[in-house]
C-alpha cells in the first residue's frame, strides 16, 4: 500500500489562527421535531468548519464528511451535542461549528374560509462546541406591515408590504420552531397564508389595516415577548420591511446584552 504524505498535517510558521475552516453547503437529509405530527423530515444545507490553531497549516476536510456520515441513522439534530463534540475531539481542534439551514412545513388554516395549505419557513440550528456546547435556533417569518404614517395621513388606504422578521435564540429549556413563529406572528399587522379565498383577503386586508407597524415596533413588540420568556438567555431579532411605495427596505434590529453577533 503507497502511503501519501500529509500535507495538511505540516506545521505553519505564520502563526496565524483560522477562525472557521471547513465545508460549506452540504444537502442533507434530517429529521426535526414537529409539535404537530411528531417529527418532519426535510433537507438541510450544512456548513461545518473548526478552528485551526496557529501552527497547523491545515484541516482534514474529509472527515468532516465521515463524521456526518456516521450519524446519518443516528437522528443527528436529536445528538447535536455529541455531533460537534467528535468534530472537535477527531480533527484536534479548539472548537467546533455546525450550521443546519433547512424549510420548516408548518399547516395553516385561511382566517375564514378554514382552507389548509403548507407554508414555508427557513429555519437553522448553530450548533458549536468551544469550552461548553451552545446550540442556538433560528426563524425566518413571512408577515405583512401596514405602515402607520400612511394611515395617519392619507383619507383613504394605506400602503403595506411583506416583510421578514428573524429570529435567533439560545435556550436553557426547550422550545419549539412553533412558538417562535408564533411570537413574530402575533406581532405582526397581519400573518401570512399559503391560500386565501375572497373572504380571506378581506378578512387579512382589513386585520392589517387595524394595526398598523413599523420595522421598529416589531422589533420591540418581540423583544418584549423574548425577555419574558423565562428559557431564553439571548437573542436576536431583526425586521426587514420589503417597502412597495420606496426603492430601498426598511430595517430594524434588536440584540439582548451579550449576544454573539
């Protein structure tokens, strides 16, 4: 057997520490919990990567893929603790990231008519292993915003746009995908749904109309939500309004003490 050198293995000798190495946008498939029906399989895009220390000129790459491997029968996101765990103590690292950016389905019901349709939602797990293990959850929620100033000054109408609300959180007690999405949509002028009959478009037309939001009240509404919620210890949340009568978005962004930008 020809025995190949270990490139990756030679020391370097400008002393530089990589931050993050390793492989970007693997598709694979998982499984998550689901409130409703118990589990829902999906696919994620992964990025997981360590730090390099200053003398190694570079990572193993192909372990990183071994690894993952290993727990595909395992129901790797149930094991995210041990998944990051082997990725630092195999590759000799100081720590270790794992990222899983995947769609969430969740069933929704039109307000009125009570049609059922599935709606999207891009969800993540960061998940990393330095001195502890840290596992952060994210949401990406669709909305609708109704702009107050436009109500106040116009006779009639208003204008509104989609928008997108983001949320990320480190937990000390579970929480679910769920609730998480039903904290931006309980702040929002109006909720999105997959589909909507006449009815439900009057009903979604006038429920905005009756509460109007900027970017910044969302934040704030959600922020208060998040600090009363006794299993979170930080987050972040930002609204980006999709603006229909503007050539730019409208932004805002909330981070409690401490969070890890």
């Amino acid at each position: 057997m020809i025995e190949h050198p270990d490139i990756q293995s030679e020391l370097d000798d400008r002393l530089i520490t990589i931050n993050r190495v390793g492989v970007k946008n693997i598709r694979y498939p998982i499984v998550v919990e689901d409130r409703k029906n118990q589990t829902q399989h999906t696919v994620a895009e992964i990025d997981i990567y360590v730090e390099l220390g200053d003398k190694e000129r570079g990572t193993h790459m192909s372990r990183f893929l071994e690894i993952l491997n290993r727990y595909h029968e395992k129901n790797l996101i149930t094991r995210l603790e041990d998944f990051v765990k082997d990725i630092k103590t195999e590759l000799c690292a100081n720590a270790a990231y794992a990222k899983f950016m995947f769609p969430y389905f969740i069933e929704k019901a039109a307000p009125v008519s009570g049609m059922k349709s599935l709606l999207s939602y891009d969800c993540d797990f960061r998940a990393s292993y330095k001195d502890g293990y840290k596992l952060m959850i994210g949401v990406k929620v669709p909305i609708t915003t109704l702009c107050p100033c436009s109500k106040e000054i116009s006779d009639y109408g208003a204008h509104n746009q989609r928008s997108y609300v983001n949320v990320e959180v480190l937990f000390n007690e579970f929480i679910w995908l769920e609730e998480l999405i039903d904290m931006v949509e309980s702040s929002a002028s109006c909720e999105i749904y997959p589909l909507l009959k006449r009815v439900d478009e009057k009903y979604v037309t006038e429920k905005a109309y009756e509460n109007p939001r900027f970017v910044e009240d969302i934040v704030r509404e959600l922020t208060i939500k998040l600090r009363t919620d006794k299993r979170i210890e930080e987050f972040k949340v930002e609204s980006i309004n999709q603006e229909s009568i503007h050539d730019h978005d409208a932004y805002a962004s909330v981070w409690s003490e401490g969070f890890h930008r």
